[in-house]
C-alpha cells in the first residue's frame, strides 16, 4: 500500500490548488511506471518540472508498505520526515533522506530508505500547516508553534489509548485545536496517520484541521 503527504511551497488560492492536482496526478502516473521510489521521485519531478510555467514547486514524501515483510520505505522531497511512535519508544522523525522540492529543476536524485515496521505502529505524515500553526502565544515547549514537539505529545498520548488510525487523526487534530484554541489559521493543515495491524495490513486514515 502507499501513502503520501505534499504541499504547494508557500503558496495558495487557485493557481496552487491548480499545480497540486496536477503534480498529484502527474506522481500517480510515474507510481504506475517505477517501483523503486527514488526513480518514481525523478520521474515525477522531471514531469512537474516540464509542466510549470508558474515556476511554482511542490515538497513532498511517499511511502510504500510491504505488508509481508512489514517494511517501510520511503522518500522525501523538501518535506518534514514521517514520524514513527512505537508502544515503549517516545516517536520521532524517521532518518532524513530528501531530495529537493519537486519542480525545481530537472533531473535531481532522489533516493529512498527503509525501516522495519511492528504490530501497532503509528506513521505520521503531515503538511507544515500543522507544525506551523500558530498558538497565539508561547506554547508549552518555549514558542509560539504547534510544532514537531506538538505533534509528538499527540502521538504519545494515541499510543498511551491504543488509537486506531482513524482514532490517532483525532487526537492529534483536537490536540491542536486545543493548543490554538481553535483560532483561524492562514495555511492547510492535513495529517496522515496509518497504523500497522496484526496481520501485517496498513490501515491509514485522513484529515484536515
């Protein structure tokens, strides 16, 4: 199964929404042609890339899961890093391995990694709207973001109730509302969160803020 998380950099109204289809569409066909990640990310790149007469680009990460040997492998383009909360582990970013925004300029490398993935695993995927929602005033870790660090005191407390995927996505949406006191903010906020079942099978769920 495959997941993905991707945002217009810094852009919004129309014309975005309009490049983030096609840049969607455009990564949906070259998943069709490549297996390998960092090939299907040099592929969708140049496509984008050619396609682009705004100069705008887009950053992003993909994942592919292999429910047989539960592995995960994934690539990122100028995104935040999925994060990975494990039951008895406090959850962090996975190791960085990202090439450059997608639509920059041709012909970039791109590379994948893998990690090993256990029974009730939760990965996080998210847009930066999340982390850089702003609280209004100094937030418990010394700033005035929701942050990494916010998303991470969700993620623990989804592990502390053993959320399923669709459980996980609330908690870290009420989380942030919370934290904002549900104030209007200026930027998409969407998260991604798929739990590892006991089967092996990823179970992802959605939602924006």
């Amino acid at each position: 199964s495959s997941s993905a998380a991707s945002d217009v950099y810094k852009r919004q109204g129309v014309p975005a929404s309009l490049f983030m289809a096609l840049s969607k569409s455009l990564w949906k066909s070259a998943a069709l042609v490549h297996d390998d990640l960092g090939e299907l990310h040099e592929q969708a790149n140049r496509d984008i890339t050619r396609d682009n007469p705004e100069h705008m680009f887009v950053t992003g990460v993909g994942c592919l899961f292999d429910p047989v040997t539960r592995r995960l492998r994934y690539c990122g383009a100028g995104h935040d890093m999925p994060i990975l909360a494990r039951r008895g582990e406090a959850p962090c970013s996975l190791p960085e391995i990202s090439g450059p925004p997608l639509g920059l300029t041709a012909n970039q490398p791109y590379a994948a990694a893998e990690v090993q993935l256990q029974p009730g695993d939760l990965v996080c995927l998210f847009t930066d709207g999340l982390t850089e929602a702003e609280l209004g005033l100094k937030g418990p870790h010394g700033d005035g973001y929701f942050g990494l660090n916010g998303v991470v005191d969700a993620l623990q407390l989804a592990l502390s109730v053993n959320a399923d995927a669709p459980q996980a996505v609330a908690i870290v949406l009420d989380h942030l509302n919370h934290q904002t006191h549900g104030s209007a903010q200026t930027d998409d906020r969407t998260v991604v969160i798929a739990r590892v079942c006991e089967t092996g099978a990823l179970v992802d769920s959605a939602g924006p803020a």
